[in-house]
C-alpha cells in the first residue's frame, strides 16, 4: 500500500467534511500509511491559534487523529534534507519528540482555555504557541521578501538549487544533484521566482504557497505520495515527481 502525507487542507477538511474523513479512514483501515510534515502541524497549530475556543473542538478532532499518526512524524525539512544528500548542516532545537508534545497540547485539551493552560506546564516546549499566528506571519514576511530579492535578479543569473546548496556544510551537495533529489520543491521556488517577477504578490494572494514548497521537499523519498486538494499542474510540470501529487480520489 501507498505512504501518504496529507497537506494543511486535507487535514483542515478531516475536521470539517465527514466524506473526507471516511477517505482517510477507509484508506488507513486498508492498509495505507500517513506520514505527518511538521510544516503542516505549524500551520495547523496557527489555525488553532486563529479558530480560538469557538472552533476548538473541531481543530481538536484532527489533532486527535493526528496523535494516532505520531510514530510516523517526519523530520523537519532541514534534517530530511541532511539524512537524503548525506550532508552536513547545524540544525534546529525542535525535534520529532517537540512535534509529539504539540500535538498532545492540543489532542489532550478539553477546551480552548486549558490548552492555553497546559501549554505553560513546567519543561513545555510550545510556551509560546498561543503566540502561532503573529510567529508565522514573520517567517512568510522573511521567507517571500527573499523570493522578492531572487525575482529582482535577472532571469538565469541565479541557480535556487545552487543557493541552498550553500546552506549545508561538508561535504556541500553539488546544485545538480539537489536539482534532481528535489525536483518537484525546485521547480515549484522556479515557478513561484517567474510569477513574482511577472508582477504577482503570493505574500498577499496566496501565503499557502511557502507550506507547499516546504512540503514538495519530502517527495525526494520515492515512497511518499502527496495526498492534496489542489492543483498544482501549472506549478509543476516536468519534474519527474509530479506523478506523486495526487488527489483524495487516489484513495480507494
């Protein structure tokens, strides 16, 4: 059976639509594996944040799904990115066990109110979680800034693949490589680059696009499928990994 990892708006619709709620289940019930994306948990938390009490037990109900899923969390783009070109890199403090504890915050909590208490227990990691929306808002004010700055550059003066490269220490990825073990994520930052030079604002018009690029980095495992309920065939049209987008129909 296919190993799938449901983007944001799947996970959203669990909560909201039943019919997509029985996909997912009938899909696991079958013999399916979900994986989990922590960039997905960030912007699922933010939307907690947002939702407040008036929605918390529907944002609940995804989380408690998710906590049946929380031996399959995948590591943060950064380290999968290290473990797949065997590089090295100075990584972040937040590891597989902080996205277990976020999870229970929210799964564990009857009401909005005591997850706002449980999240200043003592050795907490999320003290700072009822602060999700405003810390978001600056990592997409920070990220699309520096896709503005690549777009300013003339076209073909600049490689994507060549600037991460530059981001991992010994022994560094050489570009053509991280272009082909990341095809699909490069060629989405490409098309996102092109759009932007053509006069688009994606940090006004569509914010989403900064958790799909995180997302795209995971197909370099050939085993994950990209469970969605967008279309993305105008993004990504020749990298190899496109076949590996799908759809809730995917699931029978």
């Amino acid at each position: 059976m296919k190993t799938y990892l449901p983007d944001t708006n799947v996970l959203v619709d669990f909560g909201r639509n039943p019919d997509v709620k029985a996909k997912l289940e009938k899909a696991r019930h079958d013999g399916a594996k979900f994986v989990i994306a922590p960039p997905t948990l960030t912007e699922l938390s933010v939307g907690v944040v947002k939702g407040g009490a008036a929605h918390f037990a529907q944002n609940k109900e995804v989380f408690a799904w998710l906590q049946e899923q929380s031996s399959a969390i995948l590591e943060l783009p950064k380290p999968f990115m290290v473990e797949v070109l065997g590089s090295r890199t100075k990584l972040g403090d937040v590891k597989t066990h902080h996205q277990v504890e976020r999870i229970g915050l929210i799964a564990n909590s009857v009401s909005f109110d005591e997850f706002l208490q449980r999240k200043d227990v003592p050795n907490s990691a999320w003290t700072d979680i009822d602060k999700a929306v405003e810390i978001h808002d600056q990592v997409l004010d920070k990220e699309f800034d520096a896709l503005k700055k690549l777009a300013a550059l003339s076209a073909g003066s600049f490689d994507v693949a060549a600037k991460f490269c530059l981001k991992f220490d010994g022994p560094r990825p050489d570009p053509k490589v991280f272009r082909e073990r990341f095809s699909a994520a490069m060629e989405y930052a490409d098309t996102t680059i092109a759009r932007i030079r053509a006069g688009a604002n994606p940090r006004k018009n569509d914010p989403g696009r900064y958790g799909d690029f995180q997302l795209f980095f995971y197909l370099a495992d050939p085993d994950i499928h990209l469970l969605t309920r967008e279309d993305f065939s105008s993004d990504i049209k020749a990298s190899p990994q496109r076949t590996r987008i799908v759809g809730l129909d995917s699931l029978t």
